[in-house]
C-alpha cells in the first residue's frame, strides 16, 4: 500500500486557488483550476491532482510558458459547431469555457463540438464530459498528450496517453462515467510507482529496446506505455487505433500540435495540446425519462449479473469514484506522501507556503 | 491455416443481388445488402461477410422475421439530429439510408447524428463510417449485438461485442479506418475457429465457469467473450466500458432494445438492434488541405518510427484492408470453405442455386 494522509477537501481547494492566483492567474479562474484538480484526488484519481500542482502548472505559469489570463479566440463558429484558439491559457480554465460553450450551442442545436487548439494539459478529461450530466446531455471530453506509447509492432513513443471520457446520466442510478487513458495505464501511474520504489505489472510498459519491464524507471528513461490491449494477439492494435483517435481528432482536427510534437508540460515551450469536446442532447432522440429509466434498467442488470469466484460486485465505470468522492468530502482527500512533498516544494517556489494540517 | 477458395468481385456480388431479390427485397436495397456484405469478403473481414448470408439474412427474411421493404420511418428530426425507426428491416439498407441522411444533414450543420431502432444486422460497421470519407468528413457507426460479452468481475455474457467503426480521411495517404469489435475478437472469429477445429488463443474468451479457455467450441456452449484489454490489471474494464458505452450510444439512446434483450440474429423474433451514426464536417473546424497534409504527416511519421526485432511494418488502421481489397479485386476474394459451403447450403433452400465457378 502507498503511504497516504487525509486533507479537508475545502481547504485543500482554497489552498490550490491561493497557489494558482500567486501566479497571476485571476481569481475566477483559479477558481475553475483549483476545483477540476482537487476533484481528481476527490475521486481517488491521485495521478492527474495536485502532485502535479507545480511540475506541470506552477512551473510553467512561474516561467511565463502558459498565459495566466487565457485569452480564448474564436477561430470559426457555426450553430453546431466551434473551434477555438486556447491562447496557451491554463488547460482547466480554457477547457471549462470550451465545453461551457459546447454545452450551450447543444442545448439549441440538439449537440455540438467544440476543439481547441494551443492549450496545455487539463488535468482529467472526466471533469468536462460530467459537466454534460446536469443538462440531460451525453457528455465527451477527449485530448491529446504528450507522445508516451509505442504503436503496434513499434517501441518509440509516438502517441498520447489520449484520454477517452464520455459521460451519460441515469435516473435514481449514478451515472456512467468513463474516464480512461487509451494507454493500459496513464503515465502518472507509472511515476507514482516510481517514486515509491514500486515494480509495476508486466504488460504495462516497454524498455528503450522494446521489451517488456517490471522496472517503471525503465519505462520513463526511453521506453514506452503500452496501448490498451496489450500484445497483437490480444489486439493492442485496437488500443493503439484508440491512441491516435484520440489525437486525430483533439490534434489533428483542431490544429494543435500531434504526435510527438505535442509538448510535454514540463518542456521549455508552447505545449499546443489540443482537445476535443461534444454534448449531445438526449431529448433530441428520445424523452429524457424514459432514457433515464432504461439507464438504470441496465445499471441494475449488470450489478445483478453472476460473479466470478472470488468476487462480490460489477462495477459501472464511475462508480468507485463516486463512493470515493462521498467518502474524501467526510474523512477527508487522502493525498500520497508524494503529492504533499510536491505541494511543500511549490509553495515554497511560490511563496504560498503550504501549511495544511492533516484532517484527523 | 485456412482453406480458401477464390471467387471473382463482381460475380459473388451479382450472385448475392440475385439471392437478396428472390427474398423479395426490392433490387435497390438488394444491391446496397450485396455490396456491404461483399465488402466485408473483399476488405479481409471474412467474418462479417457471405459466410453470414443465410444465417443472418436469408433465414430471418424467409421466415418474415425480416421486412424486406424496410420501411423506414422518422421519429425526430432537427437540423443536426435524427431519430429513426429501421422497421425491422434489413440491417444493411436500413443502415446504409440512415448514414446517407447523417452525412446530408452533416453538410449542412457541419455535424449531425442519426440513431435507429429497431434494425437487424448491419454487418461490417466500417462500411457505413466510410461513406463519409467521399465527403471530407469523419464517419462513426456504432451498433450494438446480442450479448456475447462478460463485464470485469462477471462470467455471463451481457454485453454485445459492440463494434467502433470510424474513419478520418488522408490526403495522398490511405485513410485512417477503424473498424473494432470491443471484445477482443468478433464472435465470428470464435465460429470460424470451432468450425476449422482450431484452438483460440488464451484470453479471448471464458468457458460457462467463467474459466479461460483455447476450445471455441466451450466460448460457443454457455461461456463469454472477454473485452478489449482482457484482466482487470490489464484494464480490461476499459474495453467493458466501451462495449457499454456503445450500447449505451446505440441501444438505449435510440430507444431500440440494448444488453441481453437484442436478439440474436437466429432467434425467432425481432432483433430490435439499434445503431448509431455520426458525420463531422472537416471545414469547420479548419481548411480541408491543411487537414489532409497533417493527416499524412502523422501517417508517415507513424510508418517511419523504428519497429520492433522482427517486424517490418506498422500499419495504420484500414490500410491492410485496402491492400487486400486492391489484391482480390485483381485475383478474387478467397472465401473460407465454411463460406462456400453456406452459399451453397442457402441457394438451395432459396432457390437460387450457387454455381460459380472459382476464379482461377
């Protein structure tokens, strides 16, 4: 088990809005920042939170590679349809604005997408696509990354981690919430055994020559993730068709960068992340109580479905993150000893001394 | 390996309209059937092509369980979105209209989606993405299928195998075809084993205990496909997600039946299978040429990146069917002795005897 102390999730978020608006970044924005990054260790998703307040956004706002005001441009816009221009703004602040928007167009035109080009990381794709859920909306959020998997067949890393999050709501049932790297495992998995000296399954990444590794310092020095799926026979060229999907329509289609020339956020340069997002409104298909009804019809088929020996439930995607969520709000967001450390060492940079008591 | 036996294009796809009309589905709808199933024979997929024509098709349509007029009906439209009853017709016509109005309400709104309910079969879902790519847009169709696949944790089949089929067009390059089931392998890969009395390779499927298994035949009698991504420390539950996610899209969106109620193709009754289709305009996001260049950037930086000992390619997704396409256009398309044995066994009891020659 990883080492973990618990944080009172308010005043963890103020902390991190107080550390963003340090670094210029306005209040409102800090806002947003601060809440899609605590909402990640809220739901247990410890790798893309504040361990990464400093490496990937405290530093490059520090150093003047992201705009702290995020000035959004239009760059052509039609009834269902918006492309948008980041302005090298923080990736949680235009990526809000992009989907707000997204939401917005869908809700007259029955659904929209909305890419951006010139962003930097987000943070968890799922925060976006849950915004949907609210609005009686389908919700998708997708962005590129930094090149980290092989292809099939290949052992450079020459696409994204690429994130897949599609949300879509239920009645009395929680919602579906998918949130998936399209890699087996996101890069950050593979830093946090890492910095605890942890070895990681076979299967989850390749050596600088290709083969297969327990060692996760392997995988970050010149090797690569794996896409989901694994090896050919078991068809990792699907994962790796899921991979460049991703990019070709957060990349490719909204005129970021793609492939290996999507920055790495702790690179000396314009990342040009791009991002793609859709909502789809579903009483343009069908009545929205009836879609709910059948939603939770098919949540309840699957809990009730047999288990293999050794097994207790099924789980729907997003449900181990709600019950997480529920359970940080009460006893507090347990934070690796890893993230606390960053936490100390950015706001020391920042001066904005990181002093939270533990939540007993 | 398995034994095949050529048949020129044309012929097989003329024999085909010929077996279609004498079921009394209108020459039209007779020819789009031919085609979507040939296709499928022509790109590789044999599957998913003739080896299925009495089976899915002939059978269902002589008992009337089947409408071979399709007739199709609107349940709601808007300018970008469109609902639409399939009329228990047949899978491909029905498919094949409803993705041609997609990509005509898509060049007006820039985007649009179709759903449909109550459908059959539609066989490959690439054919229908790709009748996007003519138009400079990027093609989705997803369907669900009867129950074949387990959930992470569950041992019976729940879930249909749910393919993903998208295509995003290139400029000299082939375009990006992605054409997936979200188990590891199709059903129809575990039948064409258990007929040739091959072994299937650990991790495609679980017997009715819920066990891995190498014997078809015990995936066929009461067991379960696996998703994408096989074991839950391989995240497996990804591709379960996915899998979902596609019923979710086409099944409980279009208000058509989803999970264990689709039927199977050989059951006596409505099918109820429901589809999903989507068209993005490339233009309104950016200019088509710099689209297009970027595309084969991406495609030849993928290609060149350094593979691994023993391999001399990595492909991009399609690009070996087109290659197989180009050669049994030339050469004719190899069925499976299976496949020829089918078409025999189905003229016979259509009336419309299989007497075409092998192309030699």
């Amino acid at each position: 088990m990883l080492n973990t102390v618990n944080f009172d999730h308010d005043a963890l978020k103020n902390y991190v809005i107080k550390f963003f608006e340090a670094l210029n970044v306005p209040e409102i924005d800090a806002r947003i920042a601060a809440d899609v990054l605590v909402s990640a260790d809220l739901r247990g998703i410890n790798t893309h939170g504040v361990i990464r307040l400093h490496s990937y956004y405290g530093e490059r706002l520090l150093k003047g590679q992201i705009d702290p005001s995020s000035p959004i441009k239009t760059i052509n816009e039609n009834p269902a349809t918006l492309a948008l221009d980041g302005g090298n703004g923080l990736g949680q602040v235009v990526a809000y604005r992009a989907m707000s928007q997204c939401i917005k167009k869908a809700e007259e035109a029955g659904l929209a997408i909305t890419t951006v080009r010139n962003s930097n990381h987000f943070g968890i794709a799922g925060y976006y696509a849950m915004m949907a859920l609210p609005e009686d909306m389908i919700g998708i959020s997708l962005t590129n990354s930094q090149a980290l998997v092989a292809p099939t067949y290949g052992f450079r890393p020459v696409i994204g981690t690429n994130p897949i999050a599609v949300t879509v709501p239920a009645g009395k049932e929680k919602p579906y919430v998918l949130d998936m790297a399209t890699s087996i495992v996101p890069f950050g998995k593979i830093q946090i055994h890492e910095k605890a000296k942890f070895a990681i399954p076979k299967g989850w990444g390749i050596n600088k020559n290709g083969a297969l590794t327990n060692d996760p310092g392997e995988v970050i020095d010149g090797g690569a993730l794996l896409p989901l799926g694994g090896p050919a026979e078991l068809r990792g060229y699907k994962g790796y068709g899921l991979s460049l999907l991703v990019d070709l329509l957060s990349g490719v289609l909204a005129g970021a960068a793609f492939s290996q020339n999507v920055g790495r956020p702790t690179k000396n340069r314009n990342s040009d992340v791009g991002h793609f997002f859709a909502a789809i409104k579903i009483e343009n298909f069908r009545p929205v109580d009836m879609f709910k009804a059948d939603m939770d019809d098919y949540i309840q088929a699957l809990k009730k479905s047999p288990k293999l020996p050794g097994q207790n439930r099924i789980f729907i995607h997003g449900e181990k993150e709600f019950e997480m969520a529920e359970k940080s709000l009460r006893t507090g967001i347990p934070l690796l000893k890893e993230a606390v450390d960053a936490l100390k060492s950015a706001g020391e940079k920042v001066g904005v001394p990181f002093d939270l008591r533990p939540k007993t």
